[in-house]
C-alpha cells in the first residue's frame, strides 16, 4: 500500500482535470457544431459532465482520517477507472475528429492527443499504473496515424510522437522516484531508518478505522529504554545515535512481518499493525512480541570499543475498542509504560484498568496534596522506640493525612508522591517544625527522649539551603542540648543515588553533633563496608525481616549477620515491625539494641506520650 501522501496528491488532480475537460471541451462542441457533427461532440461533452460528476463524488469520498486500509484500496480502484475513462474520452475525440480533414479539424484531433498527454504525464506522474497505460493509449494511435500517411514527413511525425512519448514516460519515472524519496523521507526518521512519529499518527489512525470496520483485535507497545540518558551523557551523542541504530536494527528483525515500527522521538519506540479475531492470541502475541524485542535489547553492544548494556520497559495497549481515540490508546500504553518504570523498569506490563484507577488516584493525590499542605492538613504522630529492658529511648516521628472525602491516606502512598512533584520540601518543612515543636513541648513537661527520630526523604535532603534551614528552625525551638539528641533517618537508596552531595550534606549535619539512621536496611544494596563510610551510628533493620522471622530461617540468618556485623562497625541496631513476644525474644538474642512496633506502641498522639510514667524512658 502506497503512503497517504501519494493518494492526497492524485486527489488534488481531480479537480484541475474537471475543469480541463468542462472548458476546453466547450471549444469541441462548438467546432463540431460549426462543422456539421454536433451531435456527436455534444454526446461526447455529456460523457465528459457524466465523468466531471463522477469524479466529484470520488473527490468528496477521501477523508483521510476516517478511511481504513481497505476503504482506501477500493478509493484508489474507482479513481484509477475514473482517469482511465477521463483520458479515454479525449481519446475518443481524437478519433472523432482526426478524419475530418476536409474542416481541418484533424489539426485539432493531433494537438489535443499532444495536448492531453502532456496533462496525464504532469497528472499522474506519482503512478506508473496510471501514467503507462494512459500515455501509450494517448499516443500510439498518433503514431499509427502519421505512419498511416504513407509519405517522409508521416514516418518523421510518427517517429516524433513515440520519442515524445518516450521522454513523457521518462520524465514520469523520474518525477516519480523524486516524490517517492521525499514522501519517504517525510515518514521516515532520519537516524534509524523506522518510521517516524507523523507516519505513524497516520498508519495508526487508518488502523483504528479498519479494525472498526473488521472488529478485530490489535496491540500497540509503546518501548522506552531504561537510563539511555546515562548513555547519552556520559559517552557523547555520537555513541548514543549509534545505540539507538542498533536498537532499531534489533526491534525490526524481531517483529512479526504485519507489524511496523516506528521511532516517536528520543529513546522511544512504538510498535503495532498486526490483526487478531481472537482477543486471548492478540494478548498473548503482544506479551511475546514484547518479551522477545526485550530480551535483544538487553544483549551487549559493542560500539566504539565500547560494551554497551541497555533494557526497555515496554507498556502494551490492547486494542479491543477501537472507537476510542487513538490518543486514548496512546496514553494507556504510556500508563502501562510508567508502571513498568515505577516498578524497577526492564520489562512490560499490559495495561488495565487497575492500573488507570491507580494512575487516576495517584493524579487526585497530587491534587489534593498541595491544599492539604496549604490547610495545615498533614500532622505527626509519634511511635515509640524501646531499649533491651523495654524502656523508651527514643521516638519516630511520622507524619498522617486525614482528608476529609477519602479518609487516612498512608505516607507510604503520598509521601512518594510529594517527593514526585516537589512538594516534599514544602512538607517536609512542616513535619519539621512541628516535629521540633512536639520535642521541645515534651522536653519542657520534663519528659526525656533520648533520641528523636525524624524521616527525611531524598528530594528534600538534596533541595538547596535543606541543612542551613533545618538548622535555623531546629535552633528556633530547641536547645542545643536537644539538638544533639535529633537523628535523622535516610534510605539506602537516598544515599546511593547521589552519593557525593548527600555526604557532604551529612556530614554538615554530623558536624553540628546531629546522627543518622539508616532506614529499611537489608532491602536495598546493604553494604555494610559502604556504610562505614557513611556517618552513620544506627541501622534500622526492615520489618520485612521481622514479620517472617519465625516461620523463615533465612531471614533468621540475614537478622543475625546484620546484627554481628553491625557491632563490628560500631553502629547500633534498631528493628522495627516488632508485632510479638517471639519476635522480641529472638532479636533480644541476637542483641539487637532497640525495638520499635506493634507489640510495644503503635504510632500514637503527643497526649499518649505524655500519659506514660517517667520511669517509662530510660534516665539521663
Ligand atoms: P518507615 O520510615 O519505615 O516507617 C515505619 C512504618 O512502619 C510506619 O508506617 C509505621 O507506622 C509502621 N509500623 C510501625 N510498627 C509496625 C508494626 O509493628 N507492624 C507493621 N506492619 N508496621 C509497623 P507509616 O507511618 O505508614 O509510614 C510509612 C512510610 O512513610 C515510612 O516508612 C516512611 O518511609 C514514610 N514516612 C512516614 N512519615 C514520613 C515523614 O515525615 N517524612 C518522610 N520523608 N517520610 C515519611
Ligand atoms: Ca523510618
Ligand atoms: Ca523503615
């Protein structure tokens, strides 16, 4: 099938060749008038207003946007028929007029043939269907007449017209190479060689048209390469063009022969076209067809002496609903694409609605988040933590969102989010505050916490001016006594992400005689030798470990080693999620030193905190 493009320039003809024939057609019907046969020029002008009406309707009939494949095929069928039939009609008058010399009107049956040929090979130029027959059928019967002559000057004027036809035809071929080279390289993305995104939005549109019309079933992958940026920053532009080549090259040899692909922009890719009846094979072709592109880009890559490693997350549309528009189709795949990122990246997922509830909850989050921040809507609450004679020796601050249509929302669901759009800082700041304002009001009641824990996540340790304004706020309400006392928790991944400037930041902190925890510890890189690099003084045992320690002997094993590695760097272990007497037993065993969760408080108010004996905390 031929690209939109050389449809839309046939198209454009039509009207130009109406208004050739209805025009200059006149002129026939009055000489044939002049010269006694007008019967037949008038016939002869019906065909051609029966032809003009006709053409009007085929013209009316392209809407590019609404076609499928098919409907465009038969379009092309009934527009090729109607030129052959609009030159075939100058023809006829060629053969009209060609005997009648005595009127002199066989000079005006040779030039129209010339005439008109000239106008198919201008016309049709984009098709050597159209333009071969209709020249050859135009001219040879000028050829045949002047050789039919019989004399030197017809054989000349016969050897004339087939070299003009010749160099007609000639000139079409060449017309029609150039349009073919621009209209390709109009859909083609210049780097890679596939598809680019504009040919595409058309393939895609049409698609969606046929599959409508044959109620069949399509996918559409939506591929996305996992940190090409790194890529492209690191080794140079030059060796990221030469990777996406070769990504291309890769996704090409492993789809299937119905399929096109086709690069949007950047590191993203789309694949789609083939045509399913049953929806189950149309879902299992896709999570194949994903799977396999996936599992070839991930070998190596050797370009420039380098070895080169890339993944992609692929998000997949099924196309079940084709009414809906493309970009709806477009987004799901987008929708299903970020799950995959947002999962750890390097794989595919098919899109559901599961997952547009989540997105669209996520969306009311992000929302919602930023009036609650405003409304003073985020609050703390505070969950103890307890030494080996179960005293309290210190206190987590976390922080609760109680809104008012949905009810609590868990900072496991908003705090990623406003780490996502920045609001974390503005948040956080608040947490602070009223963090240091809680442990400066406790402090003052004569209750003594001898650590004060407070989350901080990456976004905001990174923001510029965090250690200079915690500062300034923590020297607002607490003594520096207190500060001493204030530990901040980070994850594991905060500090592996960028390295270098949390360290920095940390060590201000440390500086000012104020300790890190590290949090969740054993789900992420866990390197205790890394760690002692890190100014660092507790590890907050993750209770992933904790809940299944008594059915899972590994995680036995693992909450043991961190705990005698731990005292070989010198750093304290807190556990948290203890929900039991066992749990409790088994980390006392295995000296931990602190413990935090279920069994001993949940997260509670200021007031609960205030309610508990003196003798609770352990003493100065
Ligand atoms: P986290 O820092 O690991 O906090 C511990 C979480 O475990 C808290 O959930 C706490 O309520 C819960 N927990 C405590 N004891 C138990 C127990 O015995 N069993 C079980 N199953 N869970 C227990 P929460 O409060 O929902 O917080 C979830 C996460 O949200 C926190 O994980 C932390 O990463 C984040 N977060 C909470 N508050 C803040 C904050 O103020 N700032 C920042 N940046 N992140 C926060
Ligand atoms: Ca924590
Ligand atoms: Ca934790």
């Amino acid at each position: 099938m031929h690209n939109l493009a050389y449809y839309i320039f046939l198209r454009k003809q039509i009207p130009i060749l109406i208004g050739l024939s209805l025009g200059p057609g006149l002129a026939y019907v009055i000489l044939g008038y002049l010269h006694g046969i007008y019967k037949p020029a008038l016939l002869w002008y019906l065909l051609i207003i029966f032809f003009s009406l006709w053409s009007l309707r085929v013209y009316k009939n392209f809407k590019a946007g609404e076609m499928s494949s098919l409907q465009i095929k038969k379009w092309y069928r009934e527009l090729s028929f109607l030129y052959y039939g609009f030159f075939g009609i100058w023809l006829l008058i060629f053969f009209l007029y060609i005997g009648e010399s005595s009127s002199n009107l066989h000079y005006i049956a040779i030039y129209t043939e010339i005439g008109s040929s000239v106008v198919a090979a201008a016309m049709l130029m984009t098709d050597k269907k159209l333009f071969l027959p209709v020249l050859s059928s135009l001219m040879t019967p000028l050829a045949i007449y002047f050789l039919l002559i019989g004399e030197l000057y017809g054989y000349i004027l016969s050897v004339f017209s087939l070299t003009l036809l010749g160099v007609l035809i000639y000139s079409c071929f060449s017309g029609s190479a150039l349009f073919k080279k621009v209209v390709e390289q109009a859909s083609h993305d210049m780097l890679t060689g596939l598809f680019n995104r504009q040919y595409f939005t058309e393939f895609f549109q049409m698609m969606l048209n046929s599959l409508k019309e044959s109620s069949k079933f399509s996918y559409l992958l939506l591929m996305d390469l996992d940190h090409f940026k790194i890529i492209n920053d690191t080794l140079g532009h030059d060796i990221g063009d030469k990777l996406l080549k070769k990504v291309s090259e890769r996704i090409i040899e492993n789809i299937p022969g119905g399929d096109i692909a086709a690069r949007l922009g950047g590191d993203e890719f789309v694949v789609t076209g083939s045509e399913f009846s049953d929806l189950e094979k149309c879902r299992e072709s896709a999570k194949d067809i994903a799977d396999t592109i996936s599992g070839s880009l991930k070998e190596v890559y050797v370009i420039d002496n380098h070895h080169l490693y890339i993944s992609v997350s692929i998000g997949i549309s099924i196309i079940h609903t084709p009414t809906h528009p493309s970009m709806d189709i477009i987004k799901q795949a987008d929708i299903a694409m970020y799950e995959v990122k947002a999962k750890g990246r390097d794989g595919s997922y098919i899109f559901d609605n599961e997952m547009l509830k989540r997105t669209e909850r996520h969306l009311s989050i992000e929302m919602k988040i930023y009036n609650a921040i405003k409304n003073n809507d985020i609050f703390i609450k505070f969950q103890p933590q307890f030494n080996r004679d179960k005293k309290i020796s210190g206190l987590e601050v976390l922080a609760r969102w109680e809104d008012p249509q949905w009810g609590k929302i868990s900072p496991s669901e908003f705090v990623p989010i406003a780490e996502q759009t920045g609001l974390i800082m503005e948040m956080g700041n608040q947490i602070l505050e009223s963090a240091f304002q809680s442990f400066r009001e406790f402090h003052d009641q004569g209750i003594y916490i001898q650590k004060f824990s407070i989350n901080i996540s990456r976004r905001q340790i990174l923001s510029i001016g965090f250690y200079e304004d915690t500062m300034k706020m923590m020297k607002k309400y607490l003594t520096p006594e207190l500060i001493l006392r204030i530990r901040l928790e980070i994850t594991e991944s905060t500090v592996m992400h960028d390295l270098d400037r949390v360290l920095e930041i940390m060590s201000l902190f440390q500086k000012a005689g104020i300790t890190f925890s590290m949090d969740d510890f054993g789900t992420g890189y866990s390197s205790l030798a890394y760690l002692k690099k890190l100014p660092i003084d507790e590890i907050k045992i993750d209770k992933q470990f904790v809940k299944e320690l008594m059915n899972n002997p590994r995680d036995r094993e693992m909450l043991k080693t961190i705990t005698e590695m731990a005292s070989i760097f010198n750093l304290s272990t807190i556990a948290e999620g203890v929900e039991n007497e066992e749990q409790f037993n088994f980390l006392l065993d295995i000296n931990c030193d602190q413990f935090q969760g279920y069994y001993f408080s949940k997260p509670v108010y200021a007031e609960e905190i205030k309610k508990y004996s003196p003798s609770d905390f352990v003493q100065k």
